[in-house]
C-alpha cells in the first residue's frame, strides 16, 4: 500500500525549520526506504529539501530545511 501526503506552505514567506507529522494507521509499517530517497532526490533543493527523518511505531517526523512561501509538494510513502 502506498500513501500521499501534500505540504504546502500557505505563508507569504519562506517557512524554515518545518517538522512534519506522519502518522501510520495501526497494523502498517511505514518503508523507509521511500524516505531515504527522498533525502538523496531533495538534496541541493532551495524548497522543500527533507533533511532527515525519525520514525516510531505509530508516526514519521520528517525535517525540511525550508518550503517556499505558497509552494506545495507530495511525499510518496509505503506502508506493508
């Protein structure tokens, strides 16, 4: 099973330092490996670039440097 999520930066400025809160549905575990692509793709990347990201049983945090003001984009994950 796959999963979409939209960030969006509906400020009129850039916003630094952004945490995301990713929650996994009871019974799922989140693959990593589609977060760690995405930190080697973002990488170099003025918005939106994921710096790192923890994970427990039950939510992903994932740390962007920095998201354009109005910009928006996906992050695919996979859950099993």
């Amino acid at each position: 099973m796959t999963g979409t999520a939209k960030i969006r930066n509906n400020l009129d400025k850039t916003a630094k330092m952004v945490m995301v809160d990713l929650g996994i549905p009871p019974g799922f575990e989140l693959l990593s490996e589609d977060l760690h692509k995405m930190v080697e793709k973002s990488a170099g990347e003025k918005s939106g670039r994921l710096e790192k990201f923890s994970m427990t049983a039950t939510q992903a945090i994932l740390y962007f440097d920095s998201i354009a003001p109005r910009d928006s984009f996906e992050v695919r994950h996979g859950t099993r």
